[in-house]
C-alpha cells in the first residue's frame, strides 16, 4: 500500500476496486482496461483506490506505483461495512482528502460532502418481473440512485432505458463506453493456437460463445439451431460455451446438448491472456444474447478477426453497427442459417471479418479514459 501524499485542491478521487471481484467478467475487465489507461495519460495524481485486501496483490501487478487503501471492503459483502459504519467512513474519507467516490456497487448510504458516482452497467433488475431477487435488488438501486451525483452508462442504449426506467436525470447520466485492448488481435502462430486447446482441451474447429452461463445470455437458441441443422444433414463444427457457470446453467446445457446430439464444450472461466488465442481459433461468435449493457465480446472478437453472428438488440446494434448478421435470437432457424452463411460462405466471413476490424477500431479505451477524467474534473469543481 501506498503512502498518501497530501491531497490536491479539489481533493481525491476514491475508486472502489471491489468490481476485480474474479466472479466479475467484462466489468471487470472494464475496471481494469479504463484506470490502466488513465495511468497511462499520466492524469492519476488525485486518485486512490480503495480495495478489500484480497485484492492487495493483484492490484500492485495491474496498477503498480498507484495510490491503495486496504479498507473493510469485502468481495463476498459488498458495501456491508460502508452500510454498517457510515461514521466510520465519512472519517476515513475526510481523513484521506476525499471528494468524490465512485463505486461499482450500489451507494447504501448518502456521504455528506461526497460527490458520490455509481456505474449502472445495465437495467436488467427493472425489466417486466415479480421474483423475489428482481423486487430487492430494485429496492436497493432506488434507494441508492437517490445518493447518486453522477451516473455512468456503458452505452448510449443504456443510458437512455437507465433513465425511463428508473426516472433517473438523463443529464446526471455520463456515457463511458468499453473499448477493445490491443491484445486483441488476429493470432497466427500454431503453436500458440495448439497450446490453448490443449490447455482447455478444445476441438480443432468450433464455433464460439464467450460470458458467463446464464439464463440471459439465452444459449439454449444456439443449441437448438445447431440441433435444427444437423436434422438436415449439415456439418458444422463444434460448439465451444467459454465462461463460468451462473446457477447450473453448464449443467443443463450440457444435458440438452446430449439430448440434440450436438457436441458442446464447456472450458470454463478463460484466462485473460488466452482469450484472443481462444476468439482467433474459432470459426464464428455465437451471441444470442437477449439482454446486455454492452457487450464486450463482440468487440474482443471482431478486433480478432472473427464474425459475429448475434441477437437483433438495440445495445448490440450499437457496438457493431453493419459488422455482424443480426437476427432474432428466438428463431432457431433464423440464427442457424446466419451461423450456416458465415462459416460455409467463405466470402461473406471475409466481408464481415473486414468489416469487423474496422468497427472495433471505432472504440478507443483513451477516448473513455477521457470522458472518465472529464467527469471527475467537473464534480471536483
């Protein structure tokens, strides 16, 4: 841990690093990619992050030299002490300079005299529904968006159903879109293909879907038309399912699998550093998605050459413009002829593929860091 200087005028910006939780996926990814690169535009000097102490010795690797404070901050309760001991915060925050904290979990509590940002990653606990889980974790959110200053959105889509959803100001709502790293690219060396199937014992050839498995994400469709398909006699390659499983859904879907006879992978969470080998080997992204905030993959694989084929959503048609075929992610054979096109019709993969680089190309991490540094500029004010 650092030892903070003293604070700057306008005092510091606390970040919270709870969202390096490893059970987080693309927000995690997105905490790690967006404060990389402010470091890397040399604007950090009133930064601090506040971390739970598990996450010590990861962060010294990722941000090495920034400003950290170990803090009862928990991956398994989130906020619960922050909930527990407003007191006991409000002097930790006036003690280290603080005046302005972001968190990546809903604010329990208002902080007198702290500008208080929250990024909303999507709206999904405000979609048409009555479950239990659905109806607390609206109570929460609107008991937080009332201590909220700012709102970050990771899409303009999102921005705008954040707002008629929750009635939340549209001009609190600041837009920080994700971006694609520059690891993600075209991988050609054989070896390094090999070594990753070998590593997550995958087929030559398969057709790919990246995220956690879980009901939403509506994989079950991609079955189904692969099963739609084979009853007409079509090879296709392999189905490969990369992420960690959300409430038994590898498990249901690897019996539905062996009920269609399609064959499925199911590798698991996918190390950082294997991921652009894993998108480069495929054949096509599979994203039948029916609800997203963004969508980090679908940029991951095209800035490696892959095409996509994907759900027709407005937050999807705002990451990949006229780059992917968007289809209806309920109709079975819609989407198994899309997947059919794109992995037999060699020219059409190469238009999408073209098409692809150039789009991920249109999302920068500076540009986000940018807009990141801007917002805390102008709370600070």
């Amino acid at each position: 841990m650092s030892t903070l200087p003293p604070a700057p005028p306008g005092g510091r910006v606390a970040v919270s690093g709870l969202v390096l939780d490893p059970r987080q996926s693309g927000a995690r990814r997105r905490f790690v990619e967006l404060y990389q690169t402010v470091m890397r535009l040399g604007e950090f000097e009133d930064l601090i992050f506040y971390l739970p102490r598990e996450a010590e010795p990861e962060m010294d690797a990722l941000f090495p030299g920034a400003p950290m404070v170990a803090t009862p901050l928990s991956f398994e309760k989130p906020l619960e002490r922050l909930r527990r001991s407003p007191e006991l915060w409000r002097q930790r925050l006036a003690n280290d300079g603080v005046s302005v904290l972001h968190l990546d979990a809903p604010p329990l509590v208002k902080l007198p005299g702290i500008r208080l940002v929250y990024t909303l990653h999507d709206a999904r606990h405000f979609l048409p529904g009555w479950s239990a889980r659905q109806l607390y974790a609206r109570l929460v959110l609107r008991r937080a968006l009332r201590h909220v200053d700012r709102l970050v959105a990771v899409s303009e889509t999102m921005a705008n159903e954040i707002a008629t959803r929750t009635g939340f100001p549209p001009e609190r709502i600041a837009v920080i879109p994700n971006a694609v790293s520059a690891e993600f690219t075209p991988i050609r060396n054989a070896e390094r293909l090999a070594a990753m199937r070998q590593r997550y014992k995958l087929p030559e050839s398969y057709i790919l879907s990246v995220g956690h498995l879980e009901p939403r994400k509506n994989l079950f469709s991609v079955l189904h038309a692969m099963a739609f398909l084979k009853g007409r006699g079509a090879k296709l390659p392999a189905l490969v399912f990369a992420g960690r499983s959300v409430r038994n859904t590898g498990k249901r879907l690897a019996l539905r699998a062996a009920r269609l006879g399609v064959e499925l992978h199911l590798p698991g969470y996918i190390e950082d550093e294997d991921l652009p080998a894993l998108y480069s080997a495929a054949q096509a992204l599979a994203f039948p998605s029916r609800y997203e905030g963004f969508g980090i993959p679908l940029l991951e694989a095209m800035a490696c050459g892959l095409p996509v084929v994907a759900a027709d959503r407005p937050v999807i048609r705002e990451v990949v413009g006229d780059a992917a075929v968007l289809v209806d992610p309920e109709d079975h054979e819609a989407f198994a002829k899309a997947l059919w096109s794109v992995t037999l019709d060699r020219r059409r993969a190469d238009e999408l593929r073209e098409a692809g680089f150039e789009r991920a190309r249109a999302f920068h991490w500076f540009e986000s860091a940018s807009r990141l540094r801007s917002l805390y500029d102008e709370l600070k004010q």
